[in-house]
C-alpha cells in the first residue's frame, strides 16, 4: 500500500502487507478502512486527513468461522454509505454485506456469481463488479455471470467522494 502524497511522493504508511484491498474513508475522514482478504479482517485506523498518518490499527470485521458464507470467501472491495454503514464484496461468497458502524453484518445481497469484487454507489444504486478470470478445470468460467457488473437499488447514497489535492500539473502524460 502506498500513498501518493500532494508533493507527489510515495509513502508506505503500513508496511509488509499481503493483500489489501477495499481501501475507503469514512465521512469525516478520521477512520480508514482495508480489507487484509488473506487473514478474512477488514481493519479500521485512525486517521487524519491534514497528514496522511494512519495509526491505531485495530479490527472492524472479522469473517466468522462457521463458513455461512462459504469456506473461501474473503472481504473484497467495500464502500461507505451516508449512514456510515460499509458495504463489503464477499470474493468466493457469492453476496456483499452491509455492516453496521460497530461491525455487525445488518444486510446481506445474493448474488448469482462467485465472485463479487466490489462496490461502489450510483446515486441509492450499488454497482457491483465479479471477477471473471478464474476457470473451472474444464477452461470455461465457474459461474454463468463470472465478470458480470451487478446492480441493486439499495435505498440509501454513498459518501461524498474524495479528490486529490496536490498539484496535477506536475503529472506526466502518455
């Protein structure tokens, strides 16, 4: 993981990582969250968007071990709503969660693919996106809708969007 900061430099602010992903803020930008999809742990920091620091890692959602979701599955790509609830992509679990701010799962989406990869809001619409790469032993797709993008009227906006705010002008274009 690195961040890219408004003089545009590179800083690794947690090092050692395997693989992160569904990197988001919440609302006020004092919270980060990532999902470590080896270890199944969505993790949330403290924040402070003025610097860049992240510290105070600790655990936001932890898959449970009973595999209701399936053996494989891992926290994948998430997003926020206005409500602070985190919308989270189950790779390998075939739905997407809605967790509430202190962690609990309150919703769940089924959908008819393996592997959903993640989020993202389209007005009160989620747009969700599945892997498609992975075959079966046969060389064809392991689902009908491998690679398909998914959308769900979920009632609810997400979080305001986050921009750059260094100086893009310094940016090479190819």
């Amino acid at each position: 993981m690195f961040r890219l900061d408004p003089d545009l430099t590179l800083t690794r602010p947690i090092p050692k990582l395997t693989i992160p992903n569904g990197i988001a803020f919440n609302a006020a930008d004092r919270t980060m969250y990532w999902s470590d999809s080896p270890h199944k742990i969505i993790y949330q920091f403290d924040y402070t968007s003025a610097t860049g620091e992240i510290t105070n890692r600790r655990p936001f959602f932890t898959m449970p071990n009973d595999n209701r979701y399936g053996e494989d599955a891992v926290p994948d790509g998430h997003c926020l709503d206005e409500e602070g609830y985190m919308w989270t992509a189950l790779h390998g679990g075939s739905r997407v969660l809605r967790i509430s701010p202190d962690g609990e799962v309150v919703a769940e989406i089924k959908l008819p693919t393996l592997q959903p990869t993640c989020p993202a809001f389209v007005g009160e619409d989620l747009v969700i996106t599945s892997g498609g790469g992975t075959s079966g032993p046969d060389g064809k797709p392991i689902d009908e809708f491998a690679g398909s993008v998914f959308r769900v009227n979920v009632g609810v906006k997400g979080i305001k969007k986050f921009k750059f705010k260094g100086d893009v002008s310094k940016f090479r274009t190819v």
